[in-house]
C-alpha cells in the first residue's frame, strides 16, 4: 500500500524498463505502488528491495553494493538484497523484498514478496551450549540475543539488566530526544512482542551480582542462582562522576540511561541556563539538544579544542565555531572548582550561573563483575580474537571489551553503538558454531545541530592529518595518517567515500 507522504522518485517499476539500463552494481531508483523501491543488477540477477534503510531511514540508493549486498550511506547498516534481511547494525530489521520477472530485455517488479521465515534450525552441535546469559541489554547484548535466534539457535537466551526500559536507542538520548524532536516511543529497539516472538527472554530490573566463570553460574541480586553453557558479559560502561566541593549548587545530571535522559528533560522545565562539563561528543550533543530547548548553553573542558584528542585540530576547531553560532558559549583551558548557590565555580575563579549542570566527563569499563570473577582485566574486560575472555565459554563486547585491532594490532577498547552491536552479531555466530575473528571496523557518528560527523576506522594517535575539501563548505573528508598509512577517516556529507573507505580497511585485513 502506498504511503500518501511518500512522493515517488524515478520510474514506475511495474511499468517496467530495459534490462540494459541497468548498470552492474549501480542501485536505480524507482517506485512500486508509491513506495521507493531499487533495483541492482548483480550479472544476470537483478534484485528490488525496499529503498529506505531500517534505521534511520538513509537513501539506500545512494548506498554502495558490495556482492549480493548494499551499504546505507548514513550510518553504513548492510542489507541482502536478495532477502532484504538487516545483516550489519545499525540497523535491525529487513527491508521489504519485491518479485522481479524478465520480459524478454525488460524487468518487471511485481509486487511485494510475502516475508521470509527466519532461518531455519541448525543441526545440533556438541560444540554449541544449550543456554546463552547475556549480562546486559544495551547494544551489543541486543545484536547478541537476536543474531542467535537469526542463526537458528534453539537454546535459552536470557538478557539480564539492572535498567527495566532497556532495550533502547540509546544515541538518541544525547541526539533528538533530549532536543524534543523524537518522541519516547520511537526509543525502543523493538516491542516487548518481538522479544516473545523470538523465545527470548528479558530479566529487567534485575542485578546479576557475582559470575562464578568455571560453573558460568550467575547469581542474582535476590539471592537465586542460575547456570549457562556460555555467558556473553556486555555490561558496557560508566559515567566518571563528578567531585567538586561546595553545597547547595545547581543539580548535577549524568547521561547513560533513559532514566537519566528523562531527568535532564524535567531539569529543563522552568530553567534558564545550563553548563555542561566535557566538550567530547555526549558533552556536545547534550549542548546542542539544550540550545533546542531554548536554554543558554555554557561548555566547560580542559582542552583547548572540543573534541581536539579524537578528531584533531582542525576539526575540532571546525565543531567550536558550529557550536558558537548556535549561541554556545566555550569555557575551554578550565575545569570545575566547586559549586554554590546556583553557580558553578571554575578554577580560574570566574562564577557560572547556572540551573542545572550536565557532566559528560567520560566513561570507565563497567569490569566490577569481571574483576570478582578473576577475568583478566587491562583498562576493560581483555579478549581475544573470537571476543573470548580470559575464562573459556565466557564472552565480553561492546564498550567494555578491550579486543585485538586486526588493522593497527594494538589492543583497543571503543565506546561506539555500532561496533557494540557488530561485536554482539559476531559473538553470536562465535557461539553458534561459526568460528570467526572479529574483523569489523569501528564506525561512528555524532550529531551537530544539521552538521553529522561520520568516523570509519581508529586512530589513537597521529603523526599527520590529511584535508581534502573544505569543512567551511561542510563537505571534506580528513584523514589521520601514522607512517604515511591512514588509521581512520571523519568527513562531512561524504557518505559514499566514507563507505569506500570502511570497505578498503576492510579488504586489508580479510583473510
């Protein structure tokens, strides 16, 4: 059925056209009964799935076909286009799929394909446990617990977490929904149904205290115990916690939660002014969203450029300006010194009227658990390859993982929704009997008002930054070199390059 908001783009597909017209690879835009729809010619096949990506919606036509696959240009979800199945996160659910017939030289789309059964039951492996306990229900415990079931795994799966709402969208906390422009609805991952449809189930509200990792026995915060054949530990991370003295100074907030994102939105009620603490991406989304509430916004950080130690100079004085036209107002080079009445105090003893403060000061590896059952531990939960900890059978992904980086092979730990999600796809199918390396390549985005920075690849450090285009035009790319040799890429509205690139950092290192 068509949708009367959807203004169609391109041919009619159940007019049918030429086969010739079809480039190989190159997606052609068109529409099926008002909805878009692309076609992709892969040599003799030629596939029509749904042209809006599950996410967020990005233009899978301006995406880039890899084999039997396309790319979101946004934030770089994969799709079969056979199937029209989500294969890589961000996105989680499939595309719609659509009948293709040839005509002699043309193609004619048909219609819509009824949706396929998920896959089919594999045959039981002595191998493979019976259970699987994930220990957290954020991105990468989600990713874990469907892509189990996707795989065919027939086992118990039980999602353990402290925080009843989970699971959610938790970039948008810092993004359209503490600006209001996303409603509260939109944040879960799925409905409650999906969870019973898939036979998973959710322990929310519910602690998990102590993991005995030989037994792979948890136990409970009311005391019960329960075994597992593996335990898959995503207990993500936690906001650095502010210590400044003073009494009866403006409420301090924290952002990791959905509770946490509500509270802000209800601080925000009645005041007038804000300073956030932390110039890095939560720091400076929250600002943005805060100036969309109409709050004056004042930023505090020790650096001397917001996000300088991640994206470097230039950029960093790139987002600075952005963020000054949008009325923020940087306090960089200082550092809180206590608090009073309504005013935060910095250290070079300037006072900052102040409502409410948001501290986005960084985050340490949640590794408590792990440390009590005598995991190996090194700035984060250490795993190897296969996402395996120090204790065979027990897992670690997403921020709280420390795993080996197959392109610069340093040991890393990255505090990103998409590689969480990646890792938990990939621990699902280590546990599922497919026994790969992780191999993904870190991605993220970050929000600046109309201005989403995309980041392919990982770059603790550089010896030099690599411009090409203008970021006063918001389209360039920068690349940060080590030895000549590009560790990663940022750009502005360069979505098909930032594509390429991840695919080249990735054919570097497949086997």
């Amino acid at each position: 059925m068509s949708d009367p908001s959807v203004i169609p783009t391109g041919p009619d597909l159940t007019a049918g056209l030429s086969i010739e017209s079809l480039e190989e690879g190159v997606p052609l835009l068109g529409h099926v009964e008002g909805m878009p729809v692309m076609l992709v010619r892969r040599g003799s096949d030629v596939f029509a799935i749904g042209a809006t990506c599950t996410h967020y919606g990005g233009p899978l036509a301006e995406g880039l076909v890899v084999g039997q696959t396309v790319r979101c240009p946004w934030h770089h979800a994969c799709f079969d286009l056979c199937t029209g199945r989500a294969l890589r996160a961000p996105a989680l659910n499939a595309v719609a799929t659509y009948e293709v017939v040839r005509r002699q030289d043309s193609v004619v789309v048909l219609g819509p394909r009824e949706t396929r059964a998920a896959a089919p039951a594999r045959p039981p492996r002595a191998d493979v446990p019976s259970s699987v306990a994930i220990i957290g229900a954020g991105a990468a415990g989600n990713s874990a617990a469907e892509e189990l079931r996707h795989l065919g795994f027939e086992g118990t799966i039980t999602l353990f977490d402290a925080d009843e709402s989970a699971p959610y969208d938790r970039p948008n906390l810092s993004k359209d929904y503490l600006a209001g422009t996303a409603r509260e609805e939109w944040l879960p991952l799925h409905p409650r149904s999906h969870y019973k449809e898939l036979a998973l189930e959710l322990a929310l509200g519910r602690r998990v205290v102590e993991l005995d990792a030989a037994a792979k026995q948890l136990t409970l915060d009311d005391g019960t115990t329960r075994r597992f054949g593996a335990v898959v530990l995503a207990t993500g991370a936690d906001p650095v916690r502010l210590t400044i003295p003073g009494a009866d100074g403006p409420p301090t907030h924290y952002l990791r939660n959905l509770a946490d994102s509500r509270r802000i939105i209800a601080a925000t009620e009645g005041a007038r002014r804000a300073v956030v603490l932390g110039a890095g991406f939560i720091g400076l989304e929250v600002a943005a969203s805060l100036r969309a509430r109409g709050l004056d916004v004042h930023v505090v950080a020790p650096g001397t450029r917001p996000s300088e130690r991640v994206l470097g100079a230039e950029l960093g004085d790139f987002i600075r300006t952005l963020h000054e036209a949008h009325g923020v107002v940087f306090h960089l080079g200082q550092t809180a010194r206590g608090v009073e009445p309504r005013h935060l105090v910095l250290q070079n003893g300037e006072r900052l009227e102040a409502d409410l403060l948001v501290a986005g000061i960084g985050v340490g590896p949640a590794v408590s658990l792990a440390e009590r059952a005598e995991l190996r531990i090194d700035r984060g939960i250490v795993v190897d390859r296969y996402l395996e900890t120090s204790a065979k059978g027990i897992f670690a992904v997403g921020d709280v993982a420390r795993w080996p980086d197959p392109r610069s092979g340093a040991s890393v730990r990255v505090e990103h929704w998409v590689l969480a999600q990646r890792q938990g796809q990939a621990v699902a199918r280590i546990i599922a009997g497919d026994k790969r390396p992780f191999m993904d390549i870190p991605f993220f985005w970050s929000q600046h008002y109309d201005v989403s920075i995309n980041y392919v690849g990982h770059a603790a450090r550089w010896d030099s930054i690599e411009i090409d285009g203008s970021l006063q035009r918001r389209d360039c790319s920068v690349r940060y070199r080590a030895g000549g040799r590009m560790l990663a890429m940022a750009s502005l509205f360069r979505d098909r390059e930032s594509l390429e690139v991840e695919l080249a950092m990735e054919q570097e290192v497949a086997p």
